[in-house]
C-alpha cells in the first residue's frame, strides 16, 4: 500500500449536512449545516441531550439514515448507504443467539464469502483481543452484559473497519464493568488504528476516550461546538487536566 493511501484511510468529511424527520404533519429539523472533518484515526465524541440528534448523525454516517442535504465522504468518496470500512455498534450487541461467540464473531466474514477455517482464525484473534479465548465456545445466554458486549466489538473489529461507529456502546454496562471496558476501548483503538466515533451521554467517558468532543446543542440551529481533549494518554481521570476537562464539559450543560 502506498504511503498516501495509508494516509487517507477512515477519513470522514461532513459537508453542509442537514437531516429532518416528519413529526405531526411537520418536519422536525435534527441536523442543520453540519460541517465536520474527522481525521484518520481520529477519536471523536459525540455528546448532547437526549433528542439533540446523536445517534441520527450516527445512523447517517451509517449509511443507514440518508440525509436531505449535504454530504458525507469516507477518503473523499460520497458514501452510498451502508459500506464494509464502516462498522457500527449499538448499545445492544444483537448476537444471533443460535450461534457461539465463535460463530458470531466469524459470521461477518464467512458472509462475506471468506473461508470458515480463515474467517474462524481471524475470528479467534479479535476473540483474544476482548479477552473472551476461554469462552469461543459458549452461547449468548451464556454470557454477561458485558462479555456480550465484547463479543460485539469483535465482531465490528473482524472485518477490519476504517471506521467505528459507537452508539452508546457502553451505556447498559454497570460502573465497574464500563470502567473496564472503557480501557480495553481505549487500547483497541490505539492497536487498530481505526477512526472512531463514539456517542455517549457519559463526558467522563468521552474526555477518556475522544481526542475531540462534538457537544450538540439542545437548542435546534444552535451551533455545535469542538473541544479538543488535549491530554496526554493513557488517560488518568484523576489528573488535574482530566477534571478541569470534565468541569468544562460539564459547563457547556450549564451543569456544576
Ligand atoms: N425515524 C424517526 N422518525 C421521526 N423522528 C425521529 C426518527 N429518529 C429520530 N427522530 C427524532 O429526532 C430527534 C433526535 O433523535 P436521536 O435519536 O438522534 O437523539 P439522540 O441524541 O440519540 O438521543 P438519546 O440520547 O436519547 O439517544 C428526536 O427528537 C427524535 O424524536
Ligand atoms: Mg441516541
């Protein structure tokens, strides 16, 4: 591959982009004018207020929602609907409950046409990646919340995606087990060198895991704003910096 094209790889441009749904007869504008460029291998937090319109701006990233105006580029290319740099992970891991977490991981692949021995040994590195080797064999009853949600993760990382998209990846998790996981998130990102775009309601997590944060705005056609998460990692959430980070998070929801 050559050096320009290892540069470019999970690029995201967001260009004028606008998105409404129709509410009661009306159109209920979400997204208005969004401009963003996400750097390859650019960790982005997407916060906001519940109904601010983050897992929409997801869902077209996706290639799952299409907007009604502007563009979205992957390594300056339009994107039309769903494509294989891109992988999503939703709060809920939705693992086909038939199938072990072998068979879930490697589904991805063998879908795709890729061998069942292949796809399984690629399956089993990510596997290991998660930390789940010594349960390739079990069923999704028979998992934790959070061993099914790194199966999820897994699963997204198999295929080997430019770009991650998180929806509230963490948010069913209970507080120890999203610490964690937060980490092995962390660590993830920084072997695979993927994009990664994260929404959360949770700032801690997005000043842990964001090198920017895009906090949307509750008001409709209010700007959103940028802020850069200028910390050294890995990230220490009991440093001074990443508590002055936080209260100035916390500011922009007029919270204290
Ligand atoms: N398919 C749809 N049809 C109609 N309205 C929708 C649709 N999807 C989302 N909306 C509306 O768009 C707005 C933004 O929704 P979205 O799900 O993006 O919010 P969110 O920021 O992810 O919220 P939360 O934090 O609660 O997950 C909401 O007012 C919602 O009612
Ligand atoms: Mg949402």
């Amino acid at each position: 591959m050559s050096l320009a094209e290892t540069q470019s790889r999970g690029e995201v441009t967001i260009r004028d982009l606008a998105k409404s749904f129709a509410l009661d007869g009306q159109r209920l504008q979400v997204l208005r004018d969004l401009n963003l460029d996400i750097e390859a291998g650019e960790s982005l937090a997407i916060v906001g207020a519940s109904g601010s319109g983050k897992t929409t701006l997801l869902r077209v990233l996706a290639g799952l929602e299409t907007a009604d105006g502007g563009q979205v580029l992957i390594d300056g290319e339009p994107i039309q609907g769903v494509g294989t740099e891109r992988a999503v992970i939703f709060q809920e891991p939705r693992l086909l409950p038939w199938l072990t977490v072998l068979g879930n991981v490697a589904f991805g692949l063998e879908s795709r046409g890729v061998a069942k021995a292949e796809a399984q040994s690629r399956a089993r590195h990510y596997i290991r990646l998660v930390g789940l080797q010594e349960f390739e064999n079990a069923y999704p009853r028979q998992l934790s919340g959070g061993m099914a949600q790194r199966v999820g993760i897994a699963r997204a990382l198999t295929v080997q995606p430019e770009i991650l998209l998180l929806d509230e990846p963490l948010g069913a998790l209970d507080a120890m087990t999203k610490i964690t996981m937060q980490e092995e998130l962390a660590r993830i990102w920084h072997d695979e060198k993927v994009t990664m775009v994260l929404v959360t309601h949770d700032l801690e997590e997005a000043i842990f895991l964001a090198d920017r944060v895009l906090v949307l705005p509750k008001q409709r056609g209010a700007a959103p704003r940028l802020i850069d998460v200028d910390l050294p990692r890995p990230r220490d959430r009991n440093e001074p910096g990443f508590v002055a980070m936080r209260r100035r998070l916390m500011a922009e929801f007029g919270l204290h």
